[in-house]
C-alpha cells in the first residue's frame, strides 16, 4: 500500500454530474444502512448478480453457527394459561404503560419503536423502548433480547452508556425505561455537515473508545458499533446505546462465531465466519472514525458484493487530509488480521496510548471535564431538532400506553411462554432517583 504524504492537494471541481453521482451515492448508503442485516441478506439473496460473487455465495451459504446462543433455535414450550410468568426481582413491581404520556416516536428498529415518554407522577422524560414479544419470538431473538437487559443492568457506572432505569412487561409487549437522549445520533450529524475535522473527530472517538473498553472489560463484546448507535447527549458527549447484539461472557482470549453485524462494518474474520473476539469492536472503531474523517466508510460501495470483497481484501486508501497519527492509527485499528491489530493484546490500553490520542487526558474525559467540540444547544427535553422527521411525524400507536384485557393477557402469556422469565427489573431507588 503506497502512503501519500501530507501534502495540500487542490480539491477537483464538482460539475453537476458529479454532484449529482455524489448525492446517489450518498442517498443509496443511507436507505442500505437503515436496513437490517436479516432484511439485507434477503434482498441480497434474490440478486442473481451479487449471488454469483464467490464471497457472498460463502456468506449465504450460512451453515447453523455453532454459537451457544443460537443453538437451541426451539422457542421454550408454552406454559398452562394459569401460570404466571416470573418478572424477577423488582423495586418497581407495578409499572405499567399507563405511568406514561407517550408523546412522540423518536426511533425505530426491528421489534418496535423508541419512545419520547413523560411519567405521569413525577413528570420526567424517558426514552421508553416498546418492543413486540411475537416479532422477537417469530425471529427467536429472546436470547438476544434479554442480553441487551443484561448488559444495560450493567451500564450504571460508565458515563458513555445509555442507563436503564427500570424494565417491565405486559403480556404482549417488553417495555425498557431508558435515559432520554437529544442531542441526536452521530450518524444524523454527519449527513448533514458531511465529515468532521480531527479534533472533533478524536473527541467521539475517545469518549468511544472508553465505553467500548468499559464493556470489554465486563467481558462484554458489542459487535455493533456504527454512527447510528451513537448518541449525542444535551451537552455533546457520547452516549453509546442499543445493546442487542452484544456478546456476554467473552474471556479476554474468548472467541465467539455468530454472523452478525452491519454490512458496512463487518470485520473480515466475520465475513469469513471465523471465530472472532473483541477486536471486532476496535475495527469497527477504526471505520467509524474513517467514516468521521471522510464521510463514507472505508470500504464502501453500492454494490454490497464489491464492498465484502474491498473488506476481505482491497488495502486501506487513506487521502493525504489527515495527520500521521491518524493515518497510523487507523492502520493499526483496519488490519484485516485481527492477530495484528491494534488492541489484540491489551485492548484498550493500546487504543489509549496511542499518539492520536496524546492530546486526551483520560481522567477528565471519563468525568466529562472536557469540552466537548460541538453542543446540540436544545432548549429542553421537548427539543426534537435533532431526531430525523422521518421517526417524529409519524403517529404514536394506540396500542403501546394499553394494557391489553385480560382475555388477551391470558392468551398472550400461553404464546410467549417463558421466553422473557426475569426481564423486569428496577434498582433499588437511591440508585437512580
């Protein structure tokens, strides 16, 4: 691979045609990336041209994942009508969808919506998580579900994760009571001013990183960094959310094997279905911070078989716009062999040494002393300019401040079986009042 040296380079003119190829590009990247990966393959299953690419014969060619997680693919047998499910240890053992206003749709995912909710009795704001229990037990994603609650029931002490405050269920839907965030995804910020300069760039990755290291040191692998799992709080600072890929139990030299990811941000050793360990989340640093740099991520391409075959084997191209330290770092965290990346042996203490990173003292931006780069400037919880209109015009169903009547209580629970056994759970209430 050829590095160009630092030079200024006069930017090309953009004729109009170039303008427009730049914003097809653009609009293509941003509908591929709000699909889900399940959708993504099934779309990519029915392209006769993608299916001819060797790569993505192998990557659809998914043989069962020899993954604890997924192995018992069989929903757990439905209990008798007349028995209760379990809601586990609870300080908040009555909470029900009616302690809430439901006022506004702010996200949305593959089992339900993200939810702007006002508590009726103490007036605060929440970002309440309503997911539907038939779409996750259709797709047998409890596992993955009850995971995401494991892991925010551990998020309490790091200031770059999103904090549950407590979760509860109805017999058709899982409720999570999340810390409301508004200060809008990285990922609506960079379509609209396109690249961020380095400064701003080492700051997210910082606050990042220190999340990431954090979770990795609970033996947690997230598996699915991306700029739309990042969230700006109301001051600027990182907060890192949506836990349902996450990989528990994962040994500092532990390896796990499921295909799993966002296309753009997969890293080579899951595209070959090879067992991959935690270094999967300091590659996917690496892109996002590529992409902060550069708008697009590294290895993109509309043509999803030529993008998996740039990520298994087209060397990084780094343009002459960034300093040293960036160019080696994100060398050191886009290795294609993760035996070689940056982290591979002591994780995140290699990423926090590294001269990208001097200027960071890593006590004050773990206390939040630093100023962040850029500030949302909301004027209060009701403030929605950073959420994309597509998720706030839409209507707030019906259904989701509803308890269901009782006939469809029992009904549901028979359904649903003991899939969500101990998903409620609140603190004790010094601990988050």
């Amino acid at each position: 691979m050829t590095i160009q040296t630092e030079t200024s380079v006069p930017a090309p003119d953009l004729t109009y045609s170039k303008t427009r190829g730049l914003v097809a590009n653009l609009s293509a990247f941003m509908k591929q990336r709000k699909m889900g990966l399940n959708d993504f393959i099934q779309k990519l299953s029915t392209n006769s041209y993608a299916c001819k690419h060797p790569e993505v014969q192998s990557i659809l060619n998914l043989t069962p994942p020899q993954d604890p997680e997924l192995m018992n693919s069989n929903p757990s047998p439905p209990p008798s009508p007349s028995q209760q499910i379990n809601l586990g240890p609870s300080s908040n053992p009555t909470a029900k969808p009616s302690d809430f206003d439901f006022l506004k749709v702010i996200g949305k995912g593959s089992f339900g919506k993200v939810l702007l909710a006002r508590h009726r009795s103490d007036e605060k704001f929440y970002a309440v998580k309503v997911l539907q229990k038939k779409a996750i037990l259709k797709k047998k994603e409890e596992k993955h579900i009850m995971s995401e609650r494991n892991v925010l029931l551990k998020n309490v002490k790091h200031p770059f994760l999103v904090g549950l405050h407590y979760s509860f269920q109805t017999a058709d839907k899982l409720y999570f009571v999340l810390d409301y965030i508004n200060g809008g995804e990285l990922f609506y910020h960079l379509q609209r001013e396109r690249c961020f300069l380095e400064p701003r760039a080492r700051f997210y990755a910082a606050e990042i990183a220190s999340a990431l290291g954090y979770l990795h040191s609970l033996n947690i692998v997230y598996r699915d960094l991306k700029p739309e799992n990042i969230l700006l709080d109301s001051q600027g600072h990182i907060i890192l959310t949506d836990f349902g890929l996450c990989k528990e139990n994962i040994e500092p030299n532990g390896t796990t094997s499921t295909f799993c990811g966002t296309p753009e941000y997969l890293a080579p050793e899951v595209l070959h279905k090879q067992p991959y360990d935690r270094t999967v989340d300091w590659w996917c640093l690496g892109a996002v911070l590529y992409e902060m740099l550069y708008g697009l991520p590294p290895f993109y391409s509309r043509n999803t078989a030529e993008m998996y075959d740039n990520i298994l084997n087209k060397p990084l191209q780094l343009k002459p716009n960034i300093s040293n330290a960036a160019r080696h770092l994100l060398e050191g965290l886009l290795q294609k062999d993760r035996t070689k990346r940056l982290g591979f042996t002591d994780d995140f203490t290699e990423i926090k040494n590294h001269m990208f990173f001097s200027p960071i003292n890593w006590d004050d931006l773990n206390a939040k002393k630093l100023t962040p780069p850029f500030n949302p400037n909301v004027t209060g919880p009701n403030d929605l300019r950073h959420f994309d209109p597509e998720f706030t015009d839409e209507p707030v169903p019906n259904s989701i401040g509803c308890s269901p009547d009782s006939a469809l209580v029992t009904a549901s629970i028979t359904e649903a079986g003991e899939a969500f056994l101990g998903f409620s759970y609140a603190p004790a209430m010094d601990s988050y009042l």
